[in-house]
C-alpha cells in the first residue's frame, strides 16, 4: 500500500452502495454535496462546516490535493484506506484519524469490505485555536459510538423540532468527542511539551539522539511513546510537521522556496523539495502554483462543476442513510 503511487489531482468517486446523511452549518460556501443537508447555525461557533455517518463500499475515493480543512474520520464498523504521511494506511472499526489542512488528504473503500464512518469537517477561523496541535494523533484508536451517538442527536434535532439550544448542545457535544482524540488528555506533559518546542524550532537539526534528551526519555521508549500516541515515529513526527509547516506557508506566503526550506530545517531545498513531493504529492513550486490557480478560479465556480468520476446530477444508485425512526432525507454526493 505504501508503494503506490500518490494521486495527483482531486477525485469524487462513488459507488452505488453509498449511503450517508449530514448536517451542515449556515452561509458556508456553496457545495452541491452538502447543499441537500439540513442547516445548523449552531456549527458556525465552532468552526464546523459539516457533519455526518457514511456507509460505503468500493469504488469509492475521495482525494483533495488542495485541501483547506481539517478533516476527522472515525471509524464505526469494517475497515477503508486513509492516506496519511504520504502512504495509504487500513483505518478500521475502533480507530480515527485527523487529516489536517493544507496537506494531501484522501481516502477510499477496500474491494470486498463495507466500510462504517462518521466524520467532522472544520474551518477553523484564523483567531480561533486550531483544531490540532503539534501533539495531535495522527491515527489512534478511539471509541467512536459516543461521537456518532452525538452526530445521530443532531441529524435528528436538525430533520425535526430543529430547537435552537439542542441544537447547540449537541454540536459542542460533536466538538467535545473530537477534541478527545485531537488533544488527548492522557498523554505525557514531556511528550505534548516536546512537540510544542519542536515545532516552534523546526529549523534546529533534529535527531532521535536529541528529541530522547530533549523529553527526558531513552529513545526506545520515546519510539514506543509516540508509536502508541501518536501513530507515528518521532522522525516521522518531525518531518509532518515540518512538512504542515512549509505547505501552510507556500499557501499563506511570498516567501521563496529556499526561504522556506530554511524555515523548516532543510539546508538543501532540492532535499526539501524532494521530502515535500513525497509527503504531500506535489513539489513546491507545484502545490504553490495549484493553491493560487484554485484561488484565482473561485471555489464557488470550480463546485458548480460535477466533482471528477460523477455525472452531473444526483445518481439514482446513491441512497440516503436511514436513521431509525425518521424518514430519510436527500443525499448529497460527497462529504469533502
């Protein structure tokens, strides 16, 4: 899985097992697959664009070369493909994942599995704390049936009495379950206090040798710490955040790809730019033009046209999500 080769360009593929219901929060920008689901304004206050469950099955891939949001799936029943760090990993019932902004996010359904998940797409507003942090999971395990039990409260109260105080109620009950998995209560004050000073030092020479003397720990137990926290090695911790770092910075600034490779701790920018195509998918000067080629177009123009492997239109094979005891309300085509 790792081998293969990483998607280039966005993709919205559905199958015709697809099942799925959301909500969406108000006035956010115009997207024909969420434009079908009900509308809670309560969602605005926490940065949340849309919300729901999805059942699936192959063919289906979703991929956003470009994406803006941060995007969190948990798995509630069988299993799919997420890519993460550059490599497709299997997300299974019992596990989630946090996909941030600004790096290449994509996931698809196994040839043969029913695939359960719900998920929680944010926006996170500029004065706002962001979603994750530099301690943040990126797959972990999680116990996802008090999210979805909270997403099920919402569709409902949404599809029905639509009370404004519930409303609100459950959304920050949506948010608590998130933040449960984005900010970990569990993990080690030196384990969450290494990565803030990490990050804020992306341009030191990092190495394994001194991350161990940095948290005060030996480094076979800082491997074992950060492959059960946070999903991945500490080099590998390392390298995502730089790589969060230099992809939020070529789409936020002028600044030269050399400038930015010092930025982030990478004397060469060929090495850079090499580690970034492999991380991400595009080379800088790539993902930098695309990001100001998908600016300059509108968001709004470029969702008017149907998304890559659907026809125009609502598929006649794609089913809404029945939720017991209510009828089933339109389905949009997508949840990104």
């Amino acid at each position: 899985m790792g081998a293969q080769p990483l998607p280039r360009s966005d993709v919205t593929i559905l199958g015709p097992h697809t099942q799925l219901a959301g909500v969406r929060a108000a006035a956010v920008e115009p997207r024909p697959w969420i434009e079908p689901f009900p509308v809670c304004p309560a969602l605005n206050t926490l940065g949340i664009i849309h919300t729901g469950i999805q059942q699936t099955a192959a063919p289906m891939k979703i991929v956003r070369t470009r994406q803006t949001t941060t995007y969190f799936l948990a798995c509630t029943g069988g299993k799919g493909r997420v890519l993460i760090d550059g490599r497709w990993r299997v997300c299974r019932a019992g596990w989630a994942c946090l996909l941030p902004a600004h790096t290449l996010n994509a996931f698809e359904a196994i040839p043969g599995v029913r695939w359960e998940f719900c998920w929680v797409c944010y926006q996170q507003p500029r004065d706002q704390r962001p979603l994750g942090n530099a301690a943040s999971p990126v797959m972990a395990p999680y116990d996802s049936q008090p999210l979805l039990a909270a997403i099920q409260g919402l569709l409902y109260e949404c599809s029905g009495p639509a009370q404004p105080s519930l409303m609100m109620q459950w959304s920050h009950l949506i948010h608590a379950y998130v933040l449960r998995f984005a900010r970990p209560c569990h993990q080690p004050d030196q384990l969450r206090m290494l990565w803030e000073r990490v990050e804020s030092r992306l341009e030191e020479p990092w190495t394994l040798e001194k991350l161990a003397a940095e948290a005060g720990y030996s480094r076979e137990h800082l491997r074992r710490l950060c492959r059960r926290q946070l999903g991945r090695s500490p080099m590998h911790q390392v390298t995502y955040l730089r790589m969060r770092r230099a992809a939020e910075l070529l789409a936020t600034t002028e600044l030269t790809v050399a400038a930015i490779a010092h930025r982030v701790g990478y004397q060469n920018p060929f090495v850079f730019s090499n580690a970034f195509a492999r991380w991400i998918g595009w080379r800088p000067s790539e993902y930098r033009r695309q990001r100001t080629v998908n600016t300059a177009g509108g968001n709004h123009r470029a969702a008017a046209a149907p998304p890559s492997g659907l026809p125009a239109g609502l598929p006649n094979d794609l089913r809404p999500l029945e939720l017991p005891g209510r009828p089933a309300a339109p389905s949009p085509v997508s949840v990104r």
